[in-house]
C-alpha cells in the first residue's frame, strides 16, 4: 500500500480496507489469539493493565502487542503521508473520563464494537443485541453534537508531545519480551491466548496502517448515516465482517445462537445498556476506542489522554468488580453461571449514562468575546 493512497476515496476502497483488517484477524486468531476476540481493542488494552499489574485478574493478564502495532502502524503512515499533527488541549479531564466510562461500557457488554463485529461474525446474537445499544448510544451522541456540544478545539503543540505514546509504548513492550517476571502473564484464560509477539506486531502495524488510511471508526460509521446520509464508513466494516464470517464458517467457529458464546453472556439489558455507553461516550469523544488509538499515533494528546482513560478504566472495572463475567455451561461438578454484570457493574453502567447526560448536553462552547459585543 502507497503512502499516497487514500483508502478512504472511495466506498470499494474502504471496503477493501476492511477485507484487508479482517484478514489480519483472521490471521490472529489462527496464529493463536482468542476466537472471537482475535484483535479487541478494549479487551487487549484490560489485558495491558493486567500485565502492568493494574488490575490482578489471574486470566487477563498479558501485554498485547497488538495495540502497539496498532499506534505505531497509525504513527508510521500518518508520518509518510504527511499527516502527523501533534494537538493537544481539549477539555483532557473530561476526555479522560469518556474514556474510563466507554471501557467500563465495554466491559460489562464482553467487548469494543471491534469485537461486537467480530462476535456477530461468529453468529453470536448477544452481539446483536450490543449493537442495537451501540448504535442507540451514537444516536443519543449524535443528537448532543446537533444541539451544540463540544470539546473545543484542540491547538497546536511541541512535536515530542507527539511521540510519547508510540515511544512509550514501545518500550514497554520491549521490557515485557526482553524481561522475565516483571509483567504478569496469565497461564488460564483468554490472557494465556496469544499469537506469538512478532505476528501479533505485524498484525498491530498492518491493521493500525489500514485503519489510518481508511479513517476507521466504528461510532463515526453510523454517526455520519445519521447526520449526513454517509454510508462511507459503514464499508469498512461490511469488509470485516464478510471476511470474518466466511473465516468463521469455514473453520466451524460459527453458531448461531444467543448461547454457548465464547467469553460472553445473554444478560440482554446489559449487553445493551453497556453498548449504549460506549457509543454515546465514543461519539462526545470524537471516536471509538479503535479510532482513539489511531488518532494518538497520528500525534493527538487529547486522543492520547482518552486511552488512558481507557486503561484505567480497565483497571478500575477489574479491581471493582464492575467488569461482566462470562456465561459458563453447567458440568457435572458446577452449576451453569449466567453471566454478566454484578451489582457494581450494574450501578455502575447507571451513573455512566447519568453523567454522560450531564457530559453531552451541559457542554457547550463559550460564546467569543465578538459575539457577546453584537449581542
């Protein structure tokens, strides 16, 4: 792929790009990573705090190279293509919060709206049901944008601001291939599910490249339907799930059911509700968790400040029990287990909605010193 090509010209192109990013996937899961979760965004940086002993969970720990690729791969293109531009300064506390409360969303549905995709891939119809929350979330954001929210401007920063993430990153993964016992790795669970280090950066870079030049974002696809009719982006997802689907049904991971999913549960209200926070909090913060990571590679702080976000909001759903647990089939020495989100997570999705409210429609740009003067 030339530098120079823009991915995003086109409805057969970004479809393409799509292909492109489900065959990476699909690679993934084969070289070893969890089915169905193949290349989480939101569950690949809660296993990042698990590694970085941020949370303790035992069966989610393991530093995912897969979302350095991603950052780098984004910073990489966006650097060739001329399109690295280092801003920071918009409302970062608030971003910060979306952030933690669109991981917290996240992790109470079992998945980012990646792997919502990549779940209906594989016939799982609790995906279906997030993804009528996610895209009732979008909307709620999007009519927050039509009544005048906003962030306001990011400005112009220092270029070294720029590489802090992609460096720091790097370095951690570095530390955690080069060292032993200083990053905790899971030895059950899906932590202990993983392609080996090098196909899992290759395939962070590939998929991070890609995404950049298709200007991916999964919450921007059916914000842009909404606002203008633009079905643009939806392409880039429409390419994922037919090369995932087909991936699924030639390997026989396909089951079309509401039950017996991989890492997920049938609690509908909060499949639902969970998926609502996450399309709501990504549309005030001006992208998905996906599209956050790509903007920080391409040189946004604000971006940078909303992954932080979601990393200790990963480590915060774990440490306080506000993370789902995954449905399990009765065996002959335990009882079937539904699933889903305790109290805590429940409450917790609550307030999320309450202050995303707050959030979306209490913020609103200052009037200029111009304005106030005609008035």
């Amino acid at each position: 792929m030339g530098v120079g090509l823009d991915l995003s010209s086109s409805k057969a192109r970004l479809a393409l790009g799509g292909a492109i990013m489900g065959v990476v996937a699909a690679c993934l899961a084969v070289f070893g990573n969890p089915k169905n979760m193949a290349i989480c965004t939101a569950c690949f940086i809660r296993d990042i705090a698990g590694a970085l002993k941020l949370q303790t969970v035992e069966t989610v720990q393991y530093f995912r190279p897969e979302i350095v690729g991603i950052v780098l791969g984004a910073f990489i293109i966006a650097l060739l293509a001329k399109e690295f531009k280092v801003t920071a300064g918009s409302a970062p506390l608030v971003r910060f919060l979306l952030g933690f409360m669109m991981m917290v969303g996240a992790l109470v549905f079992l998945g980012c709206p990646l792997r919502m995709v990549l779940r209906l891939s594989a016939g799982d119809l609790n995906a279906l049901v997030g993804l009528i929350g996610f895209a009732l979330g979008v909307f709620t954001g999007t009519f927050a944008l039509k009544r005048g929210f906003s962030l306001g401007p990011a400005h112009p920063t220092a270029a070294p601001n720029g590489y802090v993430l992609p460096a720091s990153l790097l370095v951690l993964l570095v530390l955690s291939v080069a060292t032993a016992g200083l990053f905790a790795v899971s030895e059950k669970g899906p932590g202990s599910l993983h392609a080996p280090v090098i196909a899992s950066l290759v395939g962070g870079l590939v998929f991070g490249a890609v995404a950049q030049r298709c200007r991916t974002c999964f919450a921007g696809s059916i914000r842009d339907i909404i606002l203008m009719g633009n079905f643009d982006l939806i392409s880039i997802i429409g390419g994922i799930f037919v090369v995932m689907l087909v991936y699924n049904v030639i390997t026989g991971n396909f089951n079309l059911s509401f039950t017996g999913q991989p890492v997920a549960h049938a609690r509908h209200l909060w499949n639902l509700l969970g998926m609502y926070v996450v399309g709501f909090a990504a549309v005030l913060a001006g992208g998905c968790p996906l599209r956050q990571l790509i903007m920080a590679g391409q040189g946004s702080g604000d971006a940078a400040v909303t992954f932080l976000g979601l990393l200790i909001g990963a480590a915060f759903a774990h440490n306080f029990k506000l993370a789902s647990g995954a449905a399990a089939a009765a065996t002959a020495d335990t009882a079937a287990v539904p699933g889903g989100p305790g109290l805590n997570g429940q409450i917790a999705v609550i307030a999320c909605i309450l202050v995303l409210f707050v959030i979306g429609f209490g913020m609103k740009p200052r009037e200029s010193a111009t304005a106030k003067a005609a008035a």
